[in-house]
C-alpha cells in the first residue's frame, strides 16, 4: 500500500527528476504516482497547497503522516533519506557543497529552459526577441561549459545533479527540438545517452 503521494503531470522535468530520484532510491512500491490537472480550478494540488504547484508530495502514513512537501530539491532531500539505497548527495562535508553547487547549476539551466520555451508559446506579436536571445545565449554557454566538464559529470554514475541536468538536456529536446543543442557537443551527447538509457529515465519519458 503507498505512504507518500507524489502529484506530477508527465511533462514537468522539476517533478520529472523526483519521479527519477524515487526509482533509483527504490521507492515506488511506497509512492503512488497522482497525474494532476494543474492549469485550472479543478486542479487537485490545491486541495493541499494553495500554491497549485507541482511537484508536491504527501506523506499519508508513518511517523511524517500529514506532511506536504512541495519543490523538486526539497523532495529530492527528503527521499534520499528514505530506503536502503545508496544516497544520491553527500549529506556533509565539502562533496555536500559540490553537490548542491551543481545542483543549482542545473536547476538554473532548466529554468532558463522553460522561461525560452514558454515565450515561445506565446502569440507573435506577444513575444520578447530580447527576452528569447539572452535566455539563449545563456543555455549556449551552459551547454559549451558541460561539454568541458563531461569528466566531471561522469565521475559519478548518478546524483540528483547529474538527473537534473540530463532531465534539463532531454527538456530542451522536447521543447526547442529546431534548436537541437547536440552539434559540435560530442562529448555531452554521449554523457547524456548514457545516462538516460537508464531504466528510471526510460519509465518516465514523456
């Protein structure tokens, strides 16, 4: 029976990297996965945080019954201290810090990522080319940066850093796909087949 409920919607890479940490830590056989409807009033998340916001997690059963996390980082955090598997940050020391630098890293990425893309969901005539080319001049240099530090990234197999920025790259795709970020990135665009070729990234491609 789950204890946890976990409120996503299939293309969200922010509860996308959740969905990811609670398969690599073992979790799904305590998580029930809730598909929710989050742009209008009948979206359920409201029942329990009235910011509306996905992801959200609610605990139902156990010591922590009653409580409601939203945000991917702080989920993240609360699922790697449950189960058995090997934790996915430090939780001291400096490999803590160069952890969670990355992290942010990453998470600043994808915010890049989908403020371009949702501009351009915008009407024409509604839309900001200023706004459009300093978000994507900002994503090429992430892009050149992370192909620099493929050795980095891969020094470990996986860590809430390494899915976020993969989720990140594989957003990008998705969404900008005429923008394809792969050419003249070879060495990241191994990285990146590598890592999501793994089976908690296959399960929750949209």
């Amino acid at each position: 029976m789950s204890q946890m409920t976990l409120y996503h919607t299939p293309t969200s890479p922010f509860a996308r990297k959740v969905r990811i940490v609670a398969r690599e830590r073992g979790l799904m056989d305590r998580i029930y996965e809730f598909h929710a409807r989050i742009r209008g009033p009948e979206n359920e998340v409201l029942a329990i945080n009235p910011t509306g916001k996905i992801p959200a997690l609610t605990v139902e059963e156990g010591a922590h019954k009653g409580l409601i996390l939203l945000e991917s980082s702080t989920i993240c955090d609360y699922l790697d201290e449950l189960g058995d598997a090997p934790p996915l940050q430090s939780h001291s020391g400096l490999a803590r810090w160069q952890e969670k630098g990355l992290d942010s890293y990453a998470h600043a990425l994808l915010d890049s990522i989908a403020w371009r893309s949702r501009e351009f969901r915008r009407p024409e005539a509604e839309r900001s080319p200023g706004f459009v080319s300093y978000e994507a001049e900002r994503q090429d240099r992430c892009f050149d940066d992370l192909e620099q530090r493929v050795d980095e990234l891969a020094a470990e197999d996986i860590s809430f850093s390494r899915i976020l920025f993969a989720v990140a790259l594989d957003f990008f795709l998705l969404r900008l796909p005429e923008y394809d970020w792969r050419p003249n990135r070879p060495r990241l665009t191994e990285w990146y087949a590598r890592i999501t070729a793994r089976p908690s990234f296959q399960a929750t491609k949209a």
